[in-house]
C-alpha cells in the first residue's frame, strides 16, 4: 500500500499544474476499497467459542457503574474481556445533574471504557462492541446482539453473535413511567449525557425566545416552568442547581425575563423519603429558600405543554424532567431466567445467575433470589460499583484456579458470598449545602449531617471516586471556573 | 405571589400525609399562569422606533466575528444593542478544527455574546433575540424577523419587527457548494460547533461500527475513509488534525482497526494557494509524512457512500468534510442594495451601504463596491474583525456628535475610511507545526516561518485571542491535557 500511497503523493503533488496525472493512481487507490477476498464476510459473523488453550472469555453487557467497575478489576492475563453496550463510555451519575446547567462540563462526567479497562482497545482477543444484547442462549454459552448504528444513515443494524465463557449481564434498568401516557414522548429522564445535554438546550433554548417580542405574558410563564417529577436524590438535586442557577446566572444573564422563571418539584410521597428525619426538614427549608416551589401530587397524564395531575389540576411545563426510579428493561423482562422480587434477574449469594452455568449479574438489573432469605438492594451506583468488585475477585480467583472457561466451575468452592455494606447517602441541595446521612439502614440510628461541612466531604468524595485523573482533573477545573468566572451559557 | 408559594409550601410539605391539602393551593399556583391582561400580546409585536430623548439603537444582525466585534467596541451609555442572530454564541473559528477530534472541548471555542457585550442581558433596551432576519425594510428603518424555535416542538415560529437608528448587517456567508448535487445531504461543513459535533461524533461511530463482527473488509475501509473537500487552510488544518488524531490517539485507543483508517484530502488545484511556495511545499510534505493523501481532482457529484470526480473516478468515504470556501447566503442575495463583485452587499469607504440611510455591513458579507476602486477583501476572521473595531469606532464617534439616531447623521463628516492592513496568514499542520506567513499580499515578499517556532507563535497568537479570560484558560487547560492525557474519545 505505501508503493500506492507514494505513487499517489507524486503525481498529485509534484506536478500540480497537470491534474490528469491524478486520475491513474486514484484508480489504484480505489482498488483497496473492493480487494474482495474478505468482502464476502457474512452478516451473521461473531465470537465462535474459545478453545483449551486460550484465554477465557468474559462477556459484559452494559457499560454502568457494575459493567465497569467489574473490567476495571478483571484480570486480563486470565480472561480477554468483551463488552457490549450501546454506549462507549460510563456516566458518572452523581455528577449529571451538575452538567444540565454548566456548573460541569458533559465530558468531565463520561469516562470511555476504553481508560477504564485498557485492554479492551489494545489486547487481540479483547473488544467493545456499540451494540445491543438480544437474547441469551445459555445451553449453548452465546449471546446474540445487534449493532447500534443510529447517526450512520448508510449503514442498518446487524445481528451477531458471541460465545462466552462467563457472562456478566449488568445491563442496568429503565426509567419508570409507572404508565403514565405521553412521559415518553415529552419528559426527559436524568440517566444519560445526551439527557443532560437535551435538558441544557432546551432550557436555554426556552430562556432566549421567552425574551423575543411577540411572545405572550401567559406563554411565557409557561416556557420558563420547570417542572421536575419525583422527589429523590437526583429530582432534589437536580432542582437545586437548577434553582442556584437561576438565582446566580440567570438574574445576571437573562435580567429581562428573570422574574419568570421558577422551579416547581412535584413528588407524591415526601422528598428524599430514604433520608433521615433531620436531614429531609433541611433539605425541604434549603429548596424552600432557593424558590423551589415543592408540591404534593401524583401525575396523571403529561401532555406537550402541560401535566395533569389526578386532582384534576392542570400544571403547563416548558422543561419537564423525570427522574420517579427505575424498573426493569425489556430485555430484563424477556430473559428467561429465574426472577428476584421486582422482575430483576435473580441471583444467589455468590451472584450467579444459579438456574445455568457461568452466568452472573451485577447492578440494577439484579437482585437475590427470594430463596436467599436476602432483601433487593437499592437502585444505587454503590451497590453496582460494590458487586462490580466483588464479582471482578471472584471472577479473578476461578480463574486462577482454572475455573475460566464454560463448564470449568462447576463444582468449585466459590469462598465468600456477597455482603452489602451500606456506607451512607449523600445529596446535594444547592450551592455549598449538602445532606450526608451515614446510618446503615433507613431504621438504624448513625451520624447524619447537613450544610457546608458535608458539602466539602460530598464534593471531596466524589473527587477521589472519578475514575480517571484525567476526569478528577477536569472536574476541580471546572468547578474552579464556574466559582470564579460563573457559568458557561452558550447554546451549542 | 410570595403568598401563594408560601401557601403552597405550607400544605404540601408541613402536612405530609395529606396530599389531598395541596388541590386548592395548585389551583392558586395555576392563576399565575393565566393572568389574561396580557396574555392576547400580538404576534406581530416588536420594538417601536426609539424616541428623542431615549437612547439610539444599533440593531446587529449576525454574531460572528465581525458583529460581535462590534458588540464589544459599542458605547453602551450613547446605544442600546439589540442583536439578531440564530446563534447566542460566536464560535472561535481558527480553533473549531481541534475540537472535532478532541484536542480542545467545544465550549472553548464558544464565546457567549452576553460575555462579549454583558449590555445585551442587563440593560433594559438591549437584547439578543434568537431570531433570522427575513428582510430590511431601509426606508422606514425596520427590520423584519422570525424566530428560531427548532427543539421546542410546541412553539410554532412567529414573527415581529424591530425599528432601528443604525443597522449593521453582519450576517456572514455561507459554505459554497458549487451547486454540486448532494453536498448538503452528505457532507458536513466545518462552520459552526455543531459541525464539528457532528463530525466528532460520526468519526467516533465509525470507528466503533468498523471493529464490530459482520462488518465487511470493504465497508471498514470505506467507513474509515475521511474525505476532505478543499485545500485552503480549514481543510488543512482538518485533516493535520485528523491524522494526528490517527497516528496519536487511534493506534492506542482502536488498535483493531488503526490500519484501515486514512486521511484523503482532495483539492482541484494547490493546497494553501495564498501561502507563499516555500510554506506551501513545507505543508505538502508534513501532511504527506503524517499520512494524509493528497489528490487533485474535481468533485462532480456527492453520493450517500462515495463521491464521483469528474474524471469518473469514485471514492468511497465515510467520513466528509467540505471546506471549498464561502459566498453569499440567500438572505444577502435577496437585499435589494447594490451588490459588490461576488454578489456581496456593496459598501463605500466607511462600511456604509451608500443607497440608504444608516446602514452598514462588515465581514464576510460585504465587499468594497467597485465605484470605491477598492479590492473585495478576502473572507477572513481577520478582515471581519478590523471592520467590526472600525465600525464600533465610528459610531461612537458618531453618537458623540449627535448623530446616533435614525436619519441624524446624514450631512456629517466621517472622519477616516476604513483601510486594511494583512498582518499575516497563518495554518496549522499537525502537531507543533504551523505556517506563518507574514507577507502582507500574495505577491509581497517579506518573512515566512514553519515548524516548531511558528507553531508556537501561532498558540500563542490564538491564546491572547480568544475573547473572554474564561476561555483562554480553559484553551490553555485543553491543550494541556490532551498533551498530557491524550484527547478523549467518549462519544456523548
């Protein structure tokens, strides 16, 4: 190829008044498009099985808190690591509601998996695949995925096929809509980037044309309604940078139609309902005196510019975010596999999937089986990132003990089982204030402490737990700026 | 108002297990959003002409380089600013080429107006409407516009007027595509953040799809095939960053694959023509030692998968990026001023448009008229931004005497003519290379410089640039970690 290359650099350099020179070796270029042998590869190609010899294969679906933190500890001299996902990269959940308003930047919240588990994009045998699992044939050790080419409008999804030697399915859940019409169609969840992203633009989008004449005092009114449902962590904390927001930047930078703007939390329980007492008046009292208006009310059908909630009354929107838990994802529900109270895969002790050989699962997906005698954990990224671990170790020891391949553990001593060790809640609630509830369980008595203290302790936290210096960077950085300088309000 | 949201607070939060308590308080909260009065403002609204004893007002239709210049040189105690602009931002265009590959983030070549000209979002008669203007109405001194409501499904665009003393007509120009069919449907141009978003973005997918099992050899090659249309600076400076992506980032981080991608740049005459030989044959063989193809050859016709030349040659591509330069844009064409050479709109030696009162036009969308004898400018951030400065200058100059509103400055003196002086072109070429060329015509002799030297004259020149100290920092921050980190690669 570099006898082309340089035949081409030649004739269209050297001679530059005589362009028909360019046309013979154009032709040569284009002979690498169709060198034909290997064109015939077939749309059902894949992963055939690992033979004796070679590593094992481990297969992840998913690429959350569980999916990464388990390749992050996988030994790859013992296993080549495959990981299906349709997105290259892991959220820094705890992190995305500060990206919606510019107090972090979108990137500094998204690790590639590629940092996180460098084997993925150098060792031979190991691979990420932008790809959606479809099902799982565990008789025969193979998964059967589809290729997400969305943005690509010449090329249409492909199935193909993996066969594993241990399978991880850490595949997360799904935003709960409990039903509800139109939430779909019109609200947007708080789970990926490009949410975030969505909920930057459209409120900035709303900010701008809310000043633009011709506008009516009512719609107005009505574009600058943000309305967010579900008064959990992310719902609380999403409304309360939303709400320092405007009190910092937009009373500076929108000064025309600042007095149009507010922030309403519709929640049908209490706020931070898992939070203790103390905590959950403060956080009520903080939200309340940064004009968070917090209302009573359960949601009956959201439609283009206004909910309706089961009272009858009808509240007009011009951003409504989502953010009411999770519940398990069709492809969860499909699998047939034995299932954990909640519809998650259920698992045992050891977290194997415990009905087929060499399947596990981890993170929001997952939960013990009820023969366990174990309760469902919450939905929260320290469980997925402690399962991830300890899945990663056990992983590692079979391996070690030449248990790696399908079918080699069968009858193995897998060592300890799983122990959930809740080590506290933390929620921010607006500039410089944060709740930090360290009891063990919703019923036990601890430490819980709220206001600046725990707001340094909540950001030094999450500082030491991005994954990479690259990211710890980046955050400190922005935060820095968005102190000094405040906050970044170009609609890109 | 306060009443109803302490109300509000009251019965929802104090009596938690009465839900039922919050239906009045919403339906107290829901009178706000119908307060009726001004709720039937008219759609064709806008603002009056000014009176006179208020403060004159500069109506600026763009924000590029040369409006935003102007922005920021503007007296705000002699003028209201009202800026008209389908974007809130100006893009910092010299660096947009490092950010599709993720050298530099796009924010930091986003420059929001309100930071440009902080007027626009504090004083009461100053604005920035997201808005295209549609036509100029100069013999009554009104401007026509339409909103741009795309991403807010529920709003429908509408449109209103704005009366001005003095109007700049800053509007820029748009990519030529030499009416070659299927340009716009499948190549990306290299104008605006979104651009580069979208190129990062498809690059990124390319490269994960070609590594997934099913692909063909031909599709990969094909679909890590980077075209780029266009020799002048942008074109080089795109695909010097490109292959340094490849040869830096892409062999580490794609390994599977780091062999199919290339880089082919396609230009019907010479690279870099401004630049003096000497540069010229510099570039040519930098580009050519980072890998990137250089081809003459003209194209006839854009396909969804491959261009055609005319010489019947097709190449396929994955990737394309079109950077043939600029001409006007619909909206100029359809003014009914008298047109300078090239069908810009045509001014005198003070930016004015001669046939009317009080209006003026910089940057890429005027050119001298040929009764000036003077030559049209090249369409440089360069050129647009001396304008901008004169302008701003003039104007003030002009309010200063009594002259700043609609139809009072008609008999005055105005001072000096605009004069041009090149102060130098510069390109990048890959890592720590750039070209400076300092002659001020083509035809001038005078310094030129390549390599290590000239690359970090040119950082430097950028870093003291950008517009706000926000962004020459994080620039500064950027370029720093992708030194230090490489460039990330997480596709959001």
């Amino acid at each position: 190829m570099s006898w082309f290359r340089s035949l081409i650099q030649r004739s269209s350099i050297r001679h530059p008044l005589k362009p028909s020179k360019a046309t013979p070796s154009l032709t040569l270029l284009l002979s690498e498009f169709s060198t034909g042998t290997e064109a015939a590869a077939s749309r059902e190609a894949g992963l055939g099985p690992t033979r004796p010899g070679d590593k094992a294969r481990v297969v992840v679906l998913g690429s959350g808190w569980a999916g990464c933190r388990l390749m992050k500890g996988i030994d790859t001299k013992a296993y080549d690591v495959v990981c299906v996902s349709p997105r290259n990269h892991m959220v820094f959940t705890p992190l995305l509601a500060s990206t919606c308003v510019g107090t972090l930047e979108f990137r500094s919240v998204a690790e590639p998996i590629g940092r996180i588990q460098p084997a993925i994009s150098r060792e031979p045998g190991s691979y990420f695949f932008l790809a959606n699992c479809i099902s799982v044939d565990a008789q025969n050790h193979v998964v059967h995925c589809q290729t997400k080419t969305d943005g690509v409008g010449t090329l249409e999804p492909w199935n193909f096929n993996i066969s594993y030697d241990k399978l991880v399915i850490a595949a997360g859940a799904e935003a709960s809509t409990f039903g509800i019409k139109g939430v779909k169609e019109h609200a947007i969840f708080l789970r990926e980037v490009y949410h975030a992203q969505e909920i930057r633009r459209k409120l900035l989008l709303n900010l701008m044309l809310s000043d633009v004449p011709g506008v009516t005092e009512e719609e107005k009114r009505r574009l600058l309604h943000c309305v967010v449902v579900g008064g959990g962590p992310t719902g609380v904390e999403f409304s309360g940078e939303l709400s320092d927001f405007i009190l910092r930047d937009v009373h500076q930078t929108y000064a025309h139609v600042k007095d149009y703007i507010h922030v309403t939390l519709i929640e049908a329980n209490e706020i931070l309902s898992s939070f203790d007492d103390r905590l959950r008046r403060y956080a009520t009292k903080q939200l309340t005196k940064s004009g968070v208006r917090l209302v009573r009310g359960i949601v009956k059908d959201v439609q283009p510019e206004k909910i309706v909630l089961t009272d009858g009354t009808d509240v007009p929107y011009g951003l409504l975010v989502w953010s009411t838990g999770v519940g398990p994802s069709p492809f969860v529900k499909n699998l047939e596999f034995p299932k954990a109270p909640g519809g998650r895969i259920g698992v045992d002790e050891w977290l194997r999937v415990p009905s087929v050989q060499d399947v596990f699962s981890i993170g929001d997906c997952c939960g013990f089986l009820e023969s366990t005698g174990k309760p469902t954990l919450p939905a929260l990224a320290q469980v997925a990132e402690r399962q991830g671990k300890y899945l990663a170790n056990l992983l590692n020891q079979i391996g070690k003990i030449g248990g790696g391949h399908a079918n080699a553990a069968k009858d193995m001593e897998l060592g300890k089982q799983f122990v959930y060790k809740h080590l506290g809640s933390m929620a921010t609630v607006g500039r410089f204030k944060a709740l930090v509830d360290l009891r063990q369980s919703k019923e036990a008595k601890g430490l819980s402490m709220a206001g600046f203290a725990s707001w340094f302790i909540w950001r030094s936290a999450y500082l030491t737990r991005v994954v990479s210096w690259r990211n710890r960077f980046y955050v400190a950085i922005n935060w820095t700026t968005t102190f000094v300088f405040g906050r970044d309000i170009s609609r890109i």
